[in-house]
C-alpha cells in the first residue's frame, strides 16, 4: 500500500494523473488531503483506467469537479474502497465522471459526508458519461448544497447509458435542488 498526504497540483490530480491510456491499480492506497482543479486526489483521463481496492479517500479537494476521483474518457472501479469528508466547489464531492467512455462501477464501498458545493452529486456525479453500476454500498449523509442529486447525480451522455443500483443504502443525504438521494436526467434503464 501506498499513502499520499498533503499534494497539490493546479490542474488534475492533486496525487495521481492518470492519461494516454494508463492503467493504475491501487490496493489499500490512502489518500488524505490531497488537492486539485479537478481530481483532489486522482485524474483519470484520455482512455486510462483505474483500479482501486479497499482504499481509502479523505479530506481531498477539488476547486472544480471531483473532490477524490476525476474521470474524463476513463473508467473507474472502486472495491470495498472508502469516500469520507471529500469536497468538490463544482459537481462529484467524491467521485466526478464525464465524456461519453467515462463509466464507473463501485462495489462494496462507503461514501460518508462527501459535499458538492455549487454543482451536482454529493457523492457522484456522472454527467454526460456512460453507465453507473453500484453494488452492495453505503451513502450516508452525503449533500449537493446547490445542485441535485445529494448522493448520486446520473445525467448520461446518451438515452442509451444505464443506472443499476444493488443491494445498497441511502440516509441522510441531502440536496438543494432535486433529488435528496438520487437525482436522474434521460437514462435509458435504471435499475433499482
């Protein structure tokens, strides 16, 4: 395992960047108050791909989108990994996806207390993205203090993207716009 305390950059991934088609797989990785534009902690960019296991995610900042984790064009696979206290000022408090290839899928994991400030998702936001599979997870007390979706903000790129939620919970979320847990725009199958 691997702790990043502390780094900044200017632009994404305040930790870790990710692009040109890399491939990061982090087990047991920390990363704690780590800060950024986009990506406080990791970018994920230009067709990479990360791979995190039982990680662990706090305090990292984003000015812009994804508190934690930016995902642009990549994808993203999160097992029994932990979100706790991550702030985006824009959208995805923890984890932010966008471009039509972005997806995510997160399994076994927390996000606790995640905050998206002046956009949406609390804790995600996958917006103009691909699909967003989550199973077996926690959201509690997660909060989009302007925008929607307190916990989870879907808006695919296409009518095409799907949502599938399993086996998981939401309490304590909270949302300034629509959506106090989930706030969803034109997928094509959501699956609860």
């Amino acid at each position: 395992s691997v702790t990043f305390e502390m780094n900044d950059s200017l632009d994404k991934g305040g930790a870790i960047d990710a692009a040109g088609a890399s491939t990061v797989t982090c087990n047991s990785c920390v990363f704690t108050d780590n800060t950024s534009s986009d990506g406080g902690a990791v970018a994920v960019r230009g067709g990479s791909f990360l791979t995190d296991q039982n990680g662990e995610y706090s305090g990292n900042e984003a000015s812009s989108d994804g508190g934690a984790i930016h995902i642009n064009g990549g994808e993203g696979t999160f097992v029994a990994s932990s979100f706790v206290g991550n702030e985006a000022n824009g959208a995805g408090g923890a984890v932010y996806a966008y471009n039509a290839t972005a997806t995510i899928t997160v399994s076994s994991a927390e996000f606790r207390s995640n905050s998206a400030f002046t956009d949406d998702g609390g804790a995600i936001a996958s917006q103009r993205a691909s699909d967003l599979d989550i199973s077996s997870s926690i959201f509690d007390s997660n909060i989009s203090l302007y925008g929607d979706g307190g916990a989870i903000r879907f808006a695919p790129a296409f009518f095409t993207n799907d949502l599938t939620i399993d086996a998981s919970s939401f309490e304590g979320n909270e949302a300034g716009g629509d959506g106090g847990a989930i706030s969803i725009y034109k997928g094509d199958e959501i699956a609860l």
